[in-house]
C-alpha cells in the first residue's frame, strides 16, 4: 500500500518527480489535475469544487464560506470578474425549511471566495446551507450556532499539521464522522514548501510557494482530500494559524520587502480558503474570545502574525495589543472551563544540561511566559486547558507559573495532540528521548510521538476529557479510527489524571 509521501519518493528516485507532484513548475492545469488525481485527489464538481464551511460560530451568527474554482490548480480561473452567489440556511438538510438566504458578489480580488456572516439564527441550533452559482448548486453543509445559558455537556475537536504529501486524511475523515458541537483548527492548515519524505522539493521540481497564486493552488490542492472538504460540511471550525501556512519559523512583524510581499499572499489565501469573521484579508484578526454557553470559554490567540524573534530579553510572542488583551481576560474570567486556543507549546520543554529544544514554540518568549502565566496564578485563574498542536506528536503537561520550580503551584494542564498527517520523530528517537524528556521536565506527565490522529474533548461543568484519537495507517484514506488513551481533569482540581482504563496503551514516556 503506497500513499503520497511514498509515490513522490518513488519519482524522486526514477527522476520523474515534476511529473508527479501536481504543483510542478511548467504543468498546464489539465497535467496538474491528472497528477493529483494519481495522488488521490478529487474535487467537488465544479464551480464549488473546494467545498463549503462555516465558522465562528456566535449565538445568533455563524460564516458561512465557499470559493468558486472551477480549475483548482489553474493559475487563474475562467470566471468573470464578478460572480453573483446565492446562498440558504435552511433547519432541514433538504433545505425546504428555510430561515435565512440572499446574495453575495463573489469577486476575483479575493479569488472568488465568499464569506457570509449570517446573523438573526436562534442560539444552540443545528443548521444547514447550501450555495448556488452559474446554475449550480453547491453540496450542503451542516452548521450550529452556539449556544447561551447552561450548558450540559460540548464535544468538539481539535486538528493539527496536515501535510498532504505525507499521507490520506484518514483522520480528517474520523472528525467527520464525529458527534461534535464545532472544530478548533490549531494550525499548519498547508505546508508552503515541497517537503517529501524528508527531502525539500524546490525549484524545477517543486517550488515553494512564494505568490498568491502559488497558496492559492496550495490550498485547492489540500482542500482536494475529499475528507478535509467532508469535515468542514459536518462542524463549523474555529480556527488559528502557524508558520507554515505562511514559512517555517517566521516572525510576522519581521522581514524585508520580497517577504512582507510574501507574507501578505499567504494571508490573504488562507483568508479566501476558510470561513474566517474578519474584515481584512491582508492582516486577519486571528485572536478573539468566544462562550459556549456557561460551560467554557474559548480564548483563541494568534502566536504569529505579532511576534518579535526569537530568544529576545523582553521579546514577545502575542504582540502588545495581544498581551493586554489577554491579561485582561484573565483578570475578567467568568467561572467556566478556560480554554486557550494554543498552536504552539507553551509548556517548558528544556534539553538535559540546559537549553531547549525549540525556542520557535514558548521557550523563545521565557519573560512574556512567566508574566502571563505569573498573572494566571495571582488572580487565582482556575480550570485553565490549553489545548496545542505543531510538535507532531502527543505531549501531556502540568502547567506551573515556574517550570524549574517544583514547589511553584500547578494552576492547569496542556494537551499537545498528534497530527493529522505531518511527519513526527523516527519510533527509535521517541523510544530513546521520551524517558529523556520526561527527565529533564518535571512537569512532563504524557508522551507519544509514533501515531496520526486528533483528539477528541467533552466536556461537562465538572470534567474535562480529552480522548487521543489515532488513525491506524497514514497511507490508508480509510484507515480506521481508535482510541488511544483518555485524559482528564476535574473541575477545581488543577492538573489531568490518565483513565485507568485506558493507562496501559502504547506510548514512550508516561511518568511514574
């Protein structure tokens, strides 16, 4: 059974990579179009070939979102400059109840995408929608809005780093599938360069993404698993971002003019290719506070786009807008579940001897780490879960104020999921340095690095349940979906506690 990563290698050896990888410098669109097809892709029929989503949902709102592109992988695309797109939100999936609908210029300065930001809907309702254009129609979508007052129980869930060249969205397909309330996408939604199966493909083989048009073509080719496409019909999706959806480690507030240029097309591609509530395609306001009723908060932070570089004295990874704007949330919390929407680890994770093993994550921002989760301890914030993607892996930890101080009090805990499909450590490297990691960090509770998945969160107002969700083989679009451990932690109690049940399953570090 061969997947993509595996075909691309395979071409890379015979020589044959540029008529492989759908991206390739000097494809027409047809050639592009046959080369993904021959890595298991396929679109939905066109004009609404990427699909259909909706976001950020609000009690009385959600967005909905489409992008009309009837060649994907084309260059530009055989549209008028202007097209008119209906749209219907409807309480039946045949869309005969309808409740809301009307009309939106779909124009070629945003690439034909359409963000719909529907309002009047009743609070903690299910809905459906659909689009129309050119005389067709769209598939239909399934929605919900948030809702108000108490709340029982949400179940919703969390995706991470889904590298197309490195295997099928089996576990996209599992989110699908799922009984879910919403989606929190952590970031690396694409990957801007060639990397296949650790070679970087560039230049005549593979070019890294430099232009609008190029993170266009990115984005349609990823939105070209018909199981990313399929979870975004089912849930709406609260999302952040990472580097790559722009470049690896990039500081956003950094870079000379080829970059900014740079930067500025892949914002605007991520904004035309997901249902995001902003008013600005060039410069998305990422972090935003959201209630699901009385039962949690969702503080969702945008750790790119205002950073500093890294491993500054007084550097910063939220930006000062940022920073004020959460200390004063914290200081404000209500008495609910806290969850920080998180795309990078914020727990220490220091090498043995001194130092760490990535500074791009929090442990490049050591003096803003220490005043906010200085200010979570003085103001007696409780119930905090930071919920984090990027590592690739799976990582459990206690979060301290100090993480070199073991007497410095746990005030919550930090769920790193696995990742979709991106490529984690070798089984060996886990093996050999999970025990080393969990030495050096104290605070280390959890640790696998050698399965693909998402994890999967319920929530009820006296525990928070945290299932590893893992798919069994990343080459296999179909590939079955189980669970690997469950976590949780219990209201007014700070730290997480591994369900006996599930405790003996397979993982490379799990402290004693």
């Amino acid at each position: 059974m061969l997947n993509r990563r595996d075909l691309l290698r395979a071409a890379a050896a015979a020589g044959a990579l540029g008529t492989v990888w759908p991206l390739s410098a000097g494809l027409s669109p047809a050639q592009a179009h046959a080369a993904a097809l021959d890595l298991g892709a396929s679109w939905d029929a066109a004009p609404f070939t990427l699909g259909v989503g909706s976001g950020d949902p609000l009690p009385d709102s959600v967005v909905l979102w489409t992008r009309l592109a009837p060649e994907p992988l084309a260059f530009e695309q055989p549209l008028p400059e202007i097209v008119e797109v209906e749209w219907t939100v409807a309480l039946d999936r045949t869309m005969r109840s309808r409740v809301a609908s009307g009309t939106i210029a779909a124009s070629n300065l945003l690439g034909h995408s359409v963000h719909v930001p529907v309002h009047g809907l009743r609070a903690g309702r299910t809905y459906y929608y659909q689009f129309s254009a050119l005389g067709k129609r769209s598939r239909v979508g399934r929605t919900r809005t948030a809702p108000v007052g108490p709340v029982s129980k949400v179940r919703f869930a969390t995706a991470n780093c889904q590298a197309f060249h490195d295997g099928f969205y089996a576990a996209h397909r599992g989110i699908a599938q799922e009984n879910l309330d919403f989606v929190v996408h952590l970031g690396d939604y694409i990957y801007e360069h060639g990397q296949v199966g650790g070679a970087h493909v560039r230049d005549h083989e593979g070019p890294a993404a430099l232009s609008l048009a190029d993170y266009r073509r990115r984005h349609a080719l990823y939105k070209g698993d018909p199981s990313l496409r399929d979870a975004h019909a089912a849930h709406p999706f609260y999302l952040t971002w990472d580097d790559h959806e722009v470049v690896n480690d990039y500081s956003g507030t950094e870079g000379a003019a080829p970059f900014v240029k740079r930067r500025a097309a892949a914002y605007q591609a991520w904004y035309e290719h997901l249902p995001i509530r902003s008013g600005s395609a060039l410069e998305p306001r990422i972090h935003r506070r959201r209630e699901w009723g009385s039962l949690l908060d969702l503080t969702v932070l945008d750790l790119r786009q205002h950073r500093s570089a890294q491993n500054l004295a007084n550097g910063t990874i939220l930006g000062a807008e940022q920073k004020k704007w959460l200390l004063d949330g914290i200081s404000g919390a209500r008495e609910a579940w806290q969850v920080w929407i998180n795309s990078i680890m914020l727990s220490q994770l220091a090498r043995p001897g001194g130092g760490y093993y990535f500074t791009d994550q929090w442990d490049g921002y050591l003096s803003e780490r220490r005043e906010v989760l200085g200010h979570v301890a003085t103001t007696g914030l409780e119930d905090l879960v930071v919920l984090t993607g990027d590592w690739h892996s799976a990582f459990v930890d206690d979060i301290r104020p100090d993480f070199d101080d073991l007497s410095s009090p746990v005030i919550g805990t930090e769920f790193t999921a696995h990742s979709i499909t991106s490529s984690a450590y070798s089984p060996e490297w886990n093996a050999a340095n999970g025990p080393v990691m969990g030495a050096a960090n104290p605070h280390l509770k959890y640790f696998e690095g050698n399965r693909y998945g998402y994890d999967v969160y319920e929530v009820t107002p006296r525990r928070f349940t945290t299932h590893m969700r893992v798919i069994g083989d990343r080459r296999d679009a179909a590939s079955p979906v189980t669970t690997l451990t469950t976590f949780h932690v219990d209201r007014g109690k700070a730290g997480s506690f591994e369900d006996p049940a599930t405790a003996g399953s397979p993982a490379q570090y799990r402290r004693p």
